[in-house]
C-alpha cells in the first residue's frame, strides 16, 4: 500500500472517535502496532474535501478490500501521535513520583540510621559513665566499711 492512496473507508470525520467499536476493537489511544484481526496497519493519506492530505491509519485488509463504515483500524496520525505524547507525559509523571518517592525513602533511612548510631554511641557513654560510678561507689562503700572496721578496733 502507498501513502498516497485515499481514504477509501469513506470515514473523513475529524475524529476517529465517533467509530462503534466491536469484536475487541475498542478504542485506540496511541499508534497502533496492528489491527484486532491481526493485519497489519497502513498509513495512507485522505483526499476528502473535509481532511485533504491529512494522514490516517488504517487496517491493511480493509485498506484493500476498500470497507467502508467498518470496524477495523481507522486513526488519524496527528490524533494517535498526540495521545502517544500524552501516554508517554502520564508514565513520566508516575516515574517522577516513584523516583521522589524512592529519593525521601532513602533520605528518612538515613536519617533514621544516623539518629540510631547517635543514640547507640549516648547509650555507650551513658554506660561508661555509670560504670564510673558504681566503681566510686563500690570504692567509696568499701572504704567506709573499712574505716568503722578500724574505729571498733580502736574502741575495744
């Protein structure tokens, strides 16, 4: 199939959209690899008055069988083109989110790791601290005993 055929399928509106969608055919919204009966697409260009040279995608099987009014492929580029645009803009954004989502996890794990290794090195020296003073207090406790020891002695 040439591009230069015509718009043979007699559908020259200004949007595919008014087409009945039937057997899986559905709806198109970005460039389509093939059509719901497994033929392949053409790109061909319409000489309507409506849309001249204006370029349209179509099932290469209807394109040769010449079917008007059908259900197989029929999508102008310009239109397929700008919801492929779109499609592409809406998983971008849905990166981005991931992405930042993924960025302030890993800012908050470590933040969350550098806070433990501070409360761990407060929990280290609180410990040493403490062990200071239950060595002074262990000493102080036992000079004292020592002292009353030496002060009954005396007295008897």
């Amino acid at each position: 199939m040439a591009g230069g055929q015509s718009n043979t399928s007699g559908d020259s509106r200004g949007s595919s959209s008014g087409r009945r969608p039937s057997r899986g055919a559905g709806r198109f919204f970005d460039v389509p690899k093939k059509c719901w009966c497994g033929e392949v697409k053409v790109t061909l260009t319409s000489n309507s008055d409506q849309n001249p040279y204006r370029r349209y995608l179509r099932c290469s099987f209807a394109a040769e069988n010449k079917l008007q009014n059908d259900n197989h492929i029929f999508k102008w580029v310009d239109e397929a083109l700008l919801n492929e645009v779109d499609t592409l803009l809406l998983k971008n954004a849905r990166l981005e989110e991931v992405i930042n989502e993924m960025a302030s996890k890993s800012v908050f794990e470590r933040t969350e790791t550098e806070i433990m290794a501070r409360v761990e090195d407060a929990l280290a020296a609180a410990n040493a601290k403490m062990k200071k003073t239950m060595i002074v207090v262990v000493i102080g406790s036992l000079t004292l005993v020592g002292m009353m020891g030496v002060m009954c002695l005396m007295r008897n």
